[in-house]
C-alpha cells in the first residue's frame, strides 16, 4: 500500500540558517509519528512546511501520491486536509468556540450552518466541552483551549493531523488532559505526526519515532527502539538530557 | 491583633486589613483635597490675570457679550445642523475607502502590486499636503472647468475633500489594526485551508477594527472640528454664520457660540474614546493569556 503521506528530500533555509537538510519520512494510513529532538531541530518548521504555512526550497511532499509542494498545486486544496494544532493555541479570540469550529466548514467547504454546527456539537461532546460551546477563548483554561483547537482542526474532517509541541504552553496539570485527546484521536484510528516533549506519552502512543538534529533526522524507528536504546550518540545524549531534567 | 481586640471589629474585616483600608482612604482623601486646591488656585491665578488686565473691559464687550450670544446663536445653530449632516456624510465614505486602502496596503498579492503602489503614493502625497490647500484646488479647482455631469456645489467638493484627505489618516490608523493583529492568527486560519482573502475577512480585520475603535474615534473629533474648514468655501456652516455675525456687528461673541456649539459635540465624544481606550487597557492586561 502507498503511504498517505511521503516527504521527499525537502530542505529549507531561513536566510543563512539551514533549517532542513534533505528530510525524508513517510506515513501510512492509521500510522502515529512522533518527532523528537532538541530546540532549534527543524522539528516544527517540517510540520510547518508538510502543513505548506512554509515554502520548501527543494523536494516533494507527496499527499496521497499528489505533489501538493509544488509550486503549481492549490496550497489552500492541500491545507484543508491537513489539520494542524499549534503550541500557542491560536484560537480566534473574537470568535466562540462554536464560532471557531464552525468557521472553516462554513467558508471553505461551505457547509451549512446547521450542518456545520451539528458535527462541531458532536466533536464537542466528544471531546467533553459541550457546556463551552458559547464560550469565547480568554474564558477557558490552557487545556481547553488546546482542546478546542484539536475539534476545531478535527471539523475539516483531515486525513492527516499535525500536533507541533502540543502541551509545551501548559500548565503542568493541564497537559493531562490535552493528551488523552490525542490519544483517543490515535486509537481512532487518525493518521498523525505530533511533535513533543513528552517523551513517555511519545512511547505509549507512537507507532514510530523520528529523532531530529540540526535539521537532519538522525534516527527512525520503533519508540523502544529510538527512546530506550538510540544508536547514535546525540540522540543518546538528548534523551539523557531529558531525562535529568525530569 | 489580640483575641480582647477582635470583638470590637467588623466581624469579615481583619485587622491588618482594616489598617490598611482606613491607610488607603486617608490617602485618597488627601490626593482628592491637593487636587482641588491646585485646580482652584491655578484657574483663579489664570481669571484674575485676565480679569485686571488694561485691555479686559473691551475684550468682555466684544467677546462675551449675552446680548450679542442671543442674537447670533440660532443663526449659527442652524449652521452647526450642516456641519454634523457634512460629518456624518463625510465619515461614512472615510471608514470605507480608508478600509480598501488599508486592505490594498496590507495585502501581498501579486495582483494587487499597482493599486497598492498606487494606494501607498496616494497616503503619502495627501497626507504630505495640508488640508485647507486641497480644499481650494478641488473646491474652487474643479467647479471652474465647468465640466458636463460634474457636481457644481461647493458643498459636494468641500465634503470630497474631507473624504480624501480623512481617508488617507484612517487608512494608516486601520493598516496598523492590521499589523498588530498576530500573524499566528493569519496561520491558524491558513491552516484550516482559508484562502488569503477569507483569512483577512475573517479572522484579522474583525479583530483589527475592534482594536483600532479609540484612534477612529480620535479621528472623528479632529473631522468634527475640520468641517469648520468649509466655511472657506462658502459653505453655511457655523463658522461662515458667525463670520457673517462679526462683520455685521464687529462683535466677537458669535465666534465663542460657535465654538460653544463644537464642543458639545467633541467633549463628550474625546470622553467617550478615553473610557473605550482605559476598557481596552484593563481588558488587555487583565485577562489576557
């Protein structure tokens, strides 16, 4: 089977600085990737790019055996299949949660406004927030903001979900929550790439692990494999940095 | 402190709570009364200088005679009724062009390079050219080329001009709205497969135009003010009503009532902006994450 996603040798450069250097992965349906690596790795410029908010400078980043990189394709097509959920939260402010939600199937793929709001009410039951549905941003907590930015990016019904550091502005015991959301979404069955910190939740829910340097992934393979035994020595002393800092 | 001390006390107030309000009241108490007593002194320094002054008997005849207030002030009163329909007009077609404009500006859009160079060289050049000079070229200008179809009116120019020059000031005051609206929310809303336009009207300028309501309404205050410019055209506005007054009579009084008439109409408006600016504020730094 063709995997869902495969990124092909892209690399991109700020200026001076080479962010990623000839980066390659792919993804199969129903796979979760979990990305680790230190600050300054390229790990959320590539979902940044795989997301196409950034430019590659060079190679393909194939979606269902499509180019969606190249130049010539439809960014926005691309986009509304690809969720993304950002460390800040990024919610709309002047919006309710309802409203939040709501907004993309409405103006992208002009769902009804019923229509629209019956699957944000489902997604909101399900992920617990049904009572803040009118609710505006600045009146949740950290988790749930995060929360609703997951249903809200879930509302485009993606066929691949992006997590870039998704409990890093949490407080501590608020980041619980947040990823028992992503957990279920993964026994779902989504096809998901997460970014994060969390090493012991990478391990639980992964089904594969990238471990990335200097913009260059460094190891790949099975979580017991890249987090309990790495074969390369930055990895090693990453994951040994982590763990005195626990 | 002591438990014989307690009794005596509002039973929900501590004592070293008490201490403290009984502290803050003595002190408020204090700043109110420093407050007052400078006021008083500085304007009553302020009216006696005027009041003895060699020249004060006159000048109370030809500006502050009630007589001469009662007698000017209908006249310019229906004046003023011009001035607030002109703003009103005239404000209308601001807030919209200043919007496209600023939209132009802020966007990057290939397709849009001409009118943004085109809508950048028109803030700068009218923005650099003074009000009342643009008035007497459109307002006196364009009625001389007695051209087929074209609105003859002064009133018609004068309010043009006010649009023209106004938008440009309101472009930049809601280009920065823009700006200042996170590009992390212009992400967000590409994410979710927005197209660059949807974003903008959806996302960033509901929330740009929230954030800039203050300085509009600092606008509006200055455009009131400004209409009084129409007079130079002839317009009968309240000026122009007073002018008429003053050279009948050589009587200075129906100037104040026209001034009197402008700030019941910005005062309160220059207020208004201020509660709005200090609720931002408290909201911004309150409850923000």
């Amino acid at each position: 089977m063709s995997p869902l996603l495969e990124v092909r040798g892209i690399s991109k450069q700020f200026g001076n600085l080479t962010v990623l250097a000839d980066v390659s992965l792919a993804l199969s349906t129903h796979e979760v990737l979990a990305v680790v690596g230190p600050s300054g790795s390229g790990k959320s410029t590539l979902l940044r790019c795989i997301n196409l908010l950034e430019p590659v400078d060079d190679g393909e980043i194939l979606l269902e055996g499509v180019d969606i990189a190249d130049p010539e394709f439809d960014a926005d097509q691309a986009r509304r299949r690809i969720g993304i959920v950002f460390q800040s939260f990024n919610l709309f402010p002047h919006l309710t949660v309802l409203d939040n939600i709501t907004l993309a199937p409405r103006k992208v793929v002009k769902m009804s406004e019923e229509e629209a709001q019956i699957t944000a009410q489902h997604l909101l039951t399900r992920f617990d927030l049904s009572d803040k549905r009118d609710e505006y941003p600045d009146r949740l907590s950290g988790g749930q903001q995060q929360r609703v930015a997951i249903i809200r990016a879930l509302a485009m019904s993606p066929s691949l979900m992006l997590f870039d550091e998704p409990t890093s502005a949490l407080d501590p015991e608020l980041v619980g929550e947040v990823l028992d959301a992503i957990k279920t979404l993964a026994a779902e069955g989504m096809t998901m790439i997460v970014v994060s910190h969390e090493l012991g939740f990478a391990r639980d829910v992964a089904d594969r692990v990238l471990f990335m340097d200097e913009g260059r992934v460094v190891e790949e393979g099975l979580p017991d494999q890249v987090l309990a035994n790495p074969r390369t020595d930055r990895a090693r002393r990453f994951l040994r940095l982590m763990a005195e800092a626990r | 402190m002591t438990e014989a001390e307690a009794p005596h006390r509002d039973p929900g107030v501590s004592p070293g709570r008490a201490r403290r309000l009984a502290f803050h009241k003595r002190q408020r108490r204090r700043s109110l009364f420093i407050g007052a007593l400078s006021t008083v002194v500085v304007f009553g320094v302020v009216i006696l200088v005027v009041i003895n002054s060699p020249g004060w008997p006159t000048v109370r005849e030809s500006f502050f005679s009630w007589e001469d207030f009662k007698a000017s002030f209908p006249d310019i009163l229906t004046g003023f009724v011009r001035n607030v329909r002109i703003f009103l007009i005239a404000e209308v077609f601001i807030l919209i062009v200043a919007l496209v404009l600023a939209v132009i500006r802020s966007s990057r859009a290939p397709v849009l390079t001409p009118l943004r160079l085109a809508a950048t060289a028109y803030v700068d050049l009218i923005r650099g050219i003074p009000t009342i000079i643009l008035l007497f070229l459109l307002g006196f200008g364009v009625p001389a080329l007695r051209l087929q179809g074209v609105p003859n009116s002064q009133e018609f120019w004068a309010i043009t001009t006010l649009v023209i020059s106004y938008s440009a000031y309101v472009a930049e005051v809601y280009r920065a709205g823009i700006e200042s609206v996170h590009e992390s929310q212009t992400a967000a809303a590409r994410s979710l497969g927005l197209s660059s336009a949807q974003s903008m009207r959806w996302v960033v300028l509901p929330q740009a135009v929230r954030r800039v309501i203050p300085p509009l309404l600092n606008d509006f205050v200055a455009l009131q003010k400004d209409s009084a410019l129409l007079a130079l055209l002839g317009v009968q506005e309240a000026f122009r009503r007073s002018q008429i007054y003053v050279a009948e009579t050589f009587n200075f009084t129906a100037y104040l009532a026209a001034a009197l008439l402008f700030l019941i109409v910005t005062v309160p408006l220059a207020r208004f902006t201020d509660y709005l600016i200090r609720r931002q504020r408290e909201r911004t730094t309150g409850t923000s994450l």
